[in-house]
C-alpha cells in the first residue's frame, strides 16, 4: 500500500465523521422517534468520538507498516 492510497483512505474517513457529525447535529428526531435533546446529542458525539479515535489509532499502525515496508523498498533498490 503506498503513501497515496493511505491519505485517500484517511479523506474519505474525514468525509464519513463529517457527515456523521452534521447528521447528528442537525436532526431532531432519530430513526426510533425519539427526541433529540442535548444531552443526547453530546452522548452521541462522544461515541462518535470514541470510534474517531479508535480509527485513528488502527490507521497511525498502518502508517507505520507503510513507511517500513516503504523504507525496504529504499534499500532494496539502493543495494
């Protein structure tokens, strides 16, 4: 995997928590029906957050398997 395809990845993830965040900033009432207050809104954004920071960490451990084996491949071709 290169440097290119991780950065795409990571526009879309931003993309999705994006979309994520507005939509659950902007409605009123989710798919059960019941009523959006703040309260509810702000234990919404914390799960989400929660699930931020749990991507970002599996794809900081990619970033490190791509820039080793990115590295290999510098070596190898400079041997």
């Amino acid at each position: 995997m290169s440097m290119k395809i991780w950065w795409a990845i990571n526009i879309v993830w931003l993309f999705i928590f994006g979309a994520l965040a507005i939509l659950i900033g902007a409605r009123n009432v989710d798919g059960a029906g019941v009523v959006q207050t703040p309260e509810i809104k702000m234990i919404t954004f914390v799960i989400l957050g929660i699930a931020l920071i749990v991507v970002v960490l599996i794809q900081l451990i990619f970033l490190y398997f791509v820039r080793k084996s990115t590295a290999n491949q510098l070596t190898k071709r400079l041997s």
